[in-house]
C-alpha cells in the first residue's frame, strides 16, 4: 500500500513507534505499564527512577501485565515513601503465596531524595504519582514524578492542541502525497 511502512502501519505511526522501543531498547528497559491517566490529569514538573519493593509472585504477576497504576499516588509515612493504590492482580498459580493485589508498596529511594521530594510536594501542594513502572536490569521500577493538578479548561486546551497537530500534519502528509 502506498503510504505505508512495515506490517501496514502508516509510516508516521511507524516512526514514532520505533523510535520509542528504539529508546527503551538503549535504556536497557521492557516497560510494563503506563499511567496515562497522569498525563492528561497532571502538569509533569519533575521526574525520578525509583526502585520498588516486591513480595513473592508480584514480579511473576508483573511479568504477565497484570498491574494498574490507575488512581495510584505516592505518600510519605516515617521517612518513606510508599506507593498507595497500585493493583498487582495476583499470580493464577501461586496458591497460598499470593500477595494481597492493593497492599503498599515501599519505594527504594535515597533518604535525602525522599527529603527533597516530600519537602516540595508538601510546601507547593503537589502531588506525586507514578508514571510508569519497567524492568531495568532484571529489577522492577517505577518512574514517579512531582505534579500539579490540571483544571479542566487546561484539559480542554491541551485536547484542541492536539487536535490542531493531528489536522495540520494530516494536511502535510496530503500535501506531500499529492
């Protein structure tokens, strides 16, 4: 078909998705899960890599895609930070040494990073939830980031964003094609 790149995809779209598994690919990273619900709720200030700490068959579970990051945040509770409402279904076959899917998860963070980072999430009003949890390694992580609330006539304008890009690069690839 013309237009169109390998295994049928618009070449664009073929692009983009190459040069995203391309850049995972060089960080050494098999991404799990995204928060994409963050992106369109947050302004993203501030990013970090944190480890996370796991019990049992959660990894096995992982490993299968069997996480939601959805309506999850980050709290700060004696000096830690612990990961709230992550589900991590549980394993099919680990039979009695199957985790509780909500329990908190503890992140594995530098204590002057945990400082820092509570610090401004408390004196601004932000929030910290996570992004996107991979393996890097071998090990589990999760990327959380330091946000701000979007109120809904920002989502509103980021939608007719991009919206205008969408309609201007369809306008292009016709103009190229023709």
């Amino acid at each position: 078909m013309p237009g169109c790149g390998v295994g049928g995809l618009p070449e664009a779209m073929e692009t983009t998705v190459s040069e995203d598994a391309r850049a995972a690919g060089k960080r050494g990273e098999k991404v799990i899960t995204t928060n994409r619900k963050a992106h369109h709720d947050y302004f993203i200030l501030d990013t970090i890599e944190a480890g996370i700490e796991l019990r049992g068959t959660e990894v096995k579970s992982l490993r299968a895609g069997g996480v939601n990051l959805k309506d999850s945040y980050v709290e700060t509770r004696d000096g830690q930070m612990i990961l709230i409402g992550v589900h991590i279904s549980p394993y099919e076959t680990g039979n009695r040494f199957n985790h509780e899917p909500e329990r908190p998860r503890r992140l594995l963070l530098h204590k002057r990073e945990i400082l820092r980072w509570s610090l401004r999430a408390r004196e601004k009003s932000l929030t910290i939830v996570p992004l996107r949890m991979y393996f890097k390694a071998g090990r589990v992580k999760v990327e959380i980031a330091l946000v701000k609330g979007r109120r809904s006539y920002d989502k509103r304008a980021a939608i007719a964003d991009r919206e205008s890009r969408r309609e201007l690069d369809r306008a292009l690839k016709e103009a190229r094609d023709s």
